[in-house]
C-alpha cells in the first residue's frame, strides 16, 4: 500500500536529511510557523488576567481562559477535513491569518466578552494550525523523517517558552496588556509570509490520490458519511463553552448552562471521535483515547504544581516561571530523544515509558505537598511530566498517522486534537471539583492538594495500561 509522502532518493545516493534541499523549504516554514504561534500562546496566556480585570471581567475568567481550548476542537476539525479534501496549505494559510486577526480582535476590546471571543476565534486558529501542521508533515516527508520533524517541532516551542512570558510581562508592565497583543499581531504577519512561500510547493500540500475501493472498503458515499460534520463540531466547541461558564458561578442560570454544556458534550462528542474510542479499539482508536488520557493528566498537572506553589507554598513567581522553563526544555529534549529511537524501540512502549514517567512526577508533585520537604519539591514534577510526555505525544502522533487510512491524516489529527482538548477539559474539571470538594469540606489546603494529585494516577495508569492497544503494524 502506498503511504502518503514516498522517500525522495537523494542525489549520489546520499541519505535525505530535513534540512537537506529535497525538504528544507517546507522544514524552514513549518518551523517558523511553529515558533511564532508558540510565541503567541505562550505570551497570551499571562496577559489574561491583567486585561479581565481591566476589563472588570474577573468571575468570567474561567469563560476567557478556557473557551481557548473548546474552539480548538472546532478548529481541528475544520483544519483536519480541509486538508483531507484540498491539501494542507489551504488551511494552515487561513490558520494563519485568522490568528492575526483574532489578536487584534482582543487588543482592541473594549469589554470581557469581546476579549472571550477573541480567545475563542484564536483557538479556532490554533486548531487549524496544529491538524495541519501534522498533516503537512504526514505528505512532505517519509516515514523515516516523520519522528524527527515532529520532534524539530517541539523544539521550536523552546524559545518561546523562555523569552514569550517574561517579555510580555515587562511590555505590560512598561506600556499595557493591550501592546502585547497588538505587538504579537505585528509578528504573526512573518508565518504568513513563510507560508506564502511554502504553498508554491505543491508535494506537500495535495492530499494523496486514494485507490479505488475494493469490494470490501467503503465507496466516497461512506466516506462522506464517515466524516465529521462541522456543526457537530461546532456543537461540542458550545457545549466545553457553556461547561466553562458554569464554573464562574452558582446560581440558576450557571447552572442551566452547566446542563446544557454536558448534554451537547455527550451527544455530540462520539461522533467525533473514531468508533470504539471509549474501549480502546485496537489502531487509530485507542492512539485517540490515549492522547486524551496524558494530555489531561500532564496539562492538569501544570496547571495545580504552579497554583500549589505561588499559593500554599509561598514560592516567589520568578522561582515557578523557572520550573515552565525547566519544563520546555525537558519535553524538547525527550521528544529530541524519541525521534532518535525510531525504529529501536516501538511506539507504543515509549508510550507506555512516558506514562509511568508522569506517574513518578505525580507521586513527586504529592511529595511537594509535604511541609517536611522543600517547597520546590513540587517544581521538579513540571520538569520530569515533560519527560514523560515528550515520549508519548510524538509516538501518538506517530501511531495515528500509522493507523490513518490513505487520505485520512486529517481525518486522525482532527481526532487527536478533540480528544487532547476534551482530555483536557475533563481531567482539569474532575481535579478541580475534587479539590474544591475537600477545601468546602474544611479539609486542609496541602491535603486537597495531595487529593488532587492522586486523582491524576487514573488517567496515568489507563495510559500505560492500554498503550499496546496502539501498537503499530
């Protein structure tokens, strides 16, 4: 069976690098893209706060700074049929672009519902970017190749992660939160233009022919059929929206959207997601639930260790943006790793190593807990999570691109990142309320902390149990 990107013999019989001149053009634009969109995400983030409450927005904070990720899952889909229909540079163009725009719209807000709509359209670019980005590398290299661009691409997150927080804390601090979006809109124009240049190549973005189907396989109809459609998308973007909502508030109307939010989420999420997800069907299914299962717990995780630390622990903000930087690092220097092992060890075992990895930054991250141990204990989790997960994220990529029938890359990393967000979202929310739970409870602080942490294991240990489910042909 062909696969979607064929190996490019290199002149004089020597071996094809990424930067060599078959591939360099399309590794320097995915690249560059990835660096300025990691710049952007990781200098927003920061500014949230300052401008809800300039905005006198601050019980809808939560509205704000999650509404990110349920546009995502919109904007994943919408990126991954796209590019399964025209190829992945239309797309990644109009990701681009639309991140641009998205930035001015929350520069220029005059309220905090302008801003939520501003994260929610950037979160649609986001989407976008990240099923096409995947997808592109899917048709532009072969399999020998693929581990290690998808590695050069979490590497390009490094920088950002150093440079984009502190940086745009001081441009906020010296002029407004407002300047540092409008300055990231003003850098977001360079990957437009390296995707400009990007899309005179056509070997990467046109999606590849498909062979006629067999008696047994599905005709176009089916396909179609098969496919995602964007309103169901759209519907489950609403309902992680309205669950967001609900959590600024308690009373009669927080509640209803709660109820509505969950009722769109489990209506409509199975259809996105690929049948026998929830039981871990061998193949692309179970790579799906898998991403889900670490991203949430991995994503959780960073986002408890920093509030335990700043709040409980007393730990100075310059000492908890070190352990993000510790972080970066380390995921980039593990997924650095995992490209190197491609064809030693399989997938599907580095899958189940990164787990048990993250499993031994939650038990460190409990251990943070204690008032007996130093408070920065907890710091050392961040870095060693992004171990674990600098393993396995990459391998899932690998495995749904493995498991993708021809001319469906998009239609799995649509799939990956709905299930990463809806990972996200569930996790975070189930630790939230365990945590609120024991503190309404009286329970101590540190304890509902350690409480949190332990309710990560499950998620963890699904993981690394089930990661032979993925395992590659």
């Amino acid at each position: 069976m062909t696969g979607p990107a064929t190996t490019r013999p290199a002149p004089g019989g020597a071996e094809e690098r990424l930067f060599s001149r078959t591939y360099a053009a399309a590794t320097i634009g995915f690249a560059a893209v990835m660096f300025l969109t990691g710049f952007a995400a990781l200098a927003v983030v920061p500014m949230l706060p300052v401008a809800a409450r300039e905005l006198d927005g601050v019980p809808l904070y939560p509205l704000v700074a999650g509404c990110f990720v349920a546009a995502s899952l919109f904007g994943g889909v919408l990126g991954g049929d796209w590019a399964d229909r025209a190829g992945a540079g239309r797309p990644l163009a109009a990701g681009v672009v639309l991140a641009v725009v998205t930035l001015i719209v929350s520069a220029t807000s005059t309220s905090i519902w302008q801003l939520a709509v501003g994260r929610f359209l950037d979160g649609v670019a986001a989407g976008m970017i990240a099923v096409a980005i995947n997808t592109a590398i899917a048709h532009a290299y072969p399999d020998r190749l693929r581990a290690r661009a998808l590695a050069l691409m979490s590497t390009c997150w490094i920088i950002p992660s150093l440079a984009g927080p502190p940086l745009a804390g001081l441009v906020a601090e010296w002029w407004s939160w407002r300047a540092v979006f409008f300055g990231l809109a003003a850098l977001t124009v360079i990957p437009s233009l390296a995707v400009g240049i990007l899309l005179r190549s056509r070997s990467w973005q046109a999606p590849p022919e498909k062979p006629e189907p067999g008696p047994s396989e599905p005709g176009p109809s089916a396909e179609r059929a098969s496919r995602p459609t964007l309103m169901v998308a759209a519907a489950v973007s609403v309902g992680a929206a309205l669950g967001q909502y609900a959590v600024s508030g308690w009373d009669v109307r927080h509640l209803l959207c709660g109820v509505a939010g969950l009722a769109l989420l489990v209506v409509f999420v199975p259809r996105l997601l690929p049948p026998g997800t929830w039981r871990a069907a061998r193949g692309l299914p179970a790579a799906v639930l898998l991403r889900g299962l670490t991203s949430g717990a991995y994503f959780t995780l960073e986002a408890f260790v920093p509030l335990l630390l700043t709040t409980a622990r007393r730990v100075p903000p310059v000492q908890t943006g070190l352990a993000f930087t510790g972080a970066a690092i380390a995921w980039a220097g593990s997924s650095w790793l995992q490209g190197r092992l491609h064809g030693r060890v399989s997938r599907h075992r580095l899958v189940t190593a990164g787990a048990l990895v993250m499993g031994a930054a939650v038990a460190v991250a409990a251990a943070g807990t204690l008032p007996g141990l130093p408070a920065l204990t907890a710091a050392g989790a961040m870095v060693l999570a992004a171990v674990g997960m600098g393993m396995a994220a990459p391998s899932l990529t690998l495995l749904s691109l493995t498991h993708s029938p021809p001319g469906r890359q998009g239609y799995a990393g649509s799939a990956m990142q709905t299930s990463q967000n809806l990972g996200q979202t569930a996790v975070m929310g189930m630790t939230a309320a365990l945590f609120n739970l024991l503190l309404g409870f009286g329970s101590a602080d540190l304890a509902a902390y350690a409480a949190a942490f332990g309710l990560l294991l499950v998620p963890i240990v699904l993981a690394a149990a089930l990661a032979v489910r993925a395992r590659g042909v």
